[in-house]
C-alpha cells in the first residue's frame, strides 16, 4: 500500500476546480496507456462539485468519455431518482452531460430495483458485477481502477463505512449492505476496504474545521477500526486534498 499524501489548497472552490482539472488529466493519461479508464466516484458537497467542474471545463473534450468506466465507492439505498442517491446527483452533475457509453456505467442498486428492499442483495450483486469485470488476473475480484473518489465524515468515516462497525472491518467481502448508519439513510451499500484497496490511486476530499481532527488521527495512523478513512489506501498512491481548516492539525500540512 502507498504512504499518504497531502496537497492543500486554499478553500472548497480551489479545491474542487484543481481535483477536477486532476481528475480530467488522470482519465486522459489512463487512456492513452491502455485505451479505457476506470473511475470511482463519490457523493457529497466536494465529491460532487468535483463533477460539475468537470462538466464545466473545456478540458472535458480531451477525454473519450465512451471508453470510462465508471463506479461508485457507497451509495444511499433509497428509490431510483430519488435526490438523495449520490448516482442521481452525479447524473445531474455530469453523467447526463457527456457521451457516456451506459454499458459501462454500473451504479449500485435501488431500494425499488430488482432487489427491492434486500440491501444484502443487491450488495452481493455489486460483488458480482466487480468480480465479473475484474478478469482472472485480479487477485481480489475487483478490478484495478485508476481513480477511486472518496470524503472523509468528521467521525472518519469513508464510503459507507463508519467507525466501530462490522462493516469497516469486513475483509472477505468486496461489497456490503450497510445497516443502522449514524446517519440518514439509516440503509447503504458500500465497497469495503479490501475493494477500496484495488484502486491503483485513492483520493480522499474533504474541507472544513470539522473534519480537522479526523483527519489529523487517520495521518497520524490511526487504526481504521477508529478512523475508516485511515485505512483507505491505494496501490500506487493514497492524495489527501484538503482545504486549508481541514488540514489545521495535521503534521502534514505544516
């Protein structure tokens, strides 16, 4: 695994402008390596704003958006469309923006999907779809992705895997069904750790005060059964962006 990163920047909206500026250049040089690029992305205020700066750049027309496969690390397990799921929101923020081939989009499943209400279900079926797409010289059933978004919660979660909880010590499954979340929705499905641990570069975003402590402990090693976020890391690389108040703490940051 890779030793962690740090890059500052000055607030959210520098923050969100240079990571999708970063990410744009990834999935280009991605593709002109192998000719696909595979992407995993998050929810949330900075996850989110990530995309439509994405959406809103020039740069955008450098990338085959046909040939990116897309992913996503957690997902709120409510009604397809309903506002809340980080799919819609990032259809709304970029996905129905740009000439994505649907075959190679692959969001979790809703609550009013083929699975209904069976989280565990649909969780599985996420393990499926990764171990199907991964090929034989996968060594976990998840296949390499080049870029694997993530937040950070001020408590350390990431994904949908929240501290002192079954789920963030799961090491066997790639994909679980995530129940009684401190917070709404109380139900998710979330990749695991193991999973989270394929992606060649994991790249945690967060801003604000109220994520300084978190992330100070996950730098500082804590063990990711305290701080989940600490125990995101990638192959190749492991970036922290951060905003300046989030980064307060941290030695890194100095």
């Amino acid at each position: 695994m890779s030793d962690n990163e740090m890059i500052v920047h000055p607030d959210a909206e520098v923050l969100a402008e240079a990571t999708a500026a970063r990410l744009l250049t990834s999935i280009v040089d991605a593709q002109a390596a192998r000719g696909v690029a595979s992407v995993v992305l998050t929810g949330g205020r900075t996850g989110i704003g990530v995309l439509e700066r994405v959406r809103d750049s020039t740069a955008r027309s450098a990338v085959d958006w046909s040939a990116v496969n897309l992913f996503w690390g957690d997902e709120r397990f409510l009604t397809d469309g309903d506002g809340e799921r980080n799919e819609t929101q990032a259809r709304a923020a970029l996905l129905d923006h740009v000439p994505l081939d649907p075959r190679r989009v692959h969001p979790m499943a809703p609550s009013d999907g083929r699975f209904g209400a069976d989280a565990e279900s649909a969780a599985d079926h996420y393990a499926e779809v990764l171990r199907t797409l991964a090929g034989t010289d996968s060594d976990n059933g998840v296949p390499r992705f080049d870029v694997l978004l993530l937040g950070v919660g001020e408590e350390g979660h990431t994904a949908s895997l929240f501290p002192d909880t079954p789920y963030v010590r799961e090491r066997e499954r790639t994909a679980v069904a995530v129940r009684d979340c401190p917070k709404p929705p109380p139900t998710r499905i979330s990749l695991t750790l193991p999973a989270i641990a394929s992606a060649s570069e994991v790249w945690l975003m967060t801003t604000g005060a109220g994520k300084a402590e978190a992330v100070s402990r996950a730098l500082s090693g804590a063990d990711p059964v305290d701080i989940p976020a600490a125990g995101a890391r990638g192959r190749d690389r492991t970036l922290w962006l951060l905003d300046r108040e989030a980064a307060k703490d941290s030695a890194l940051g100095d």
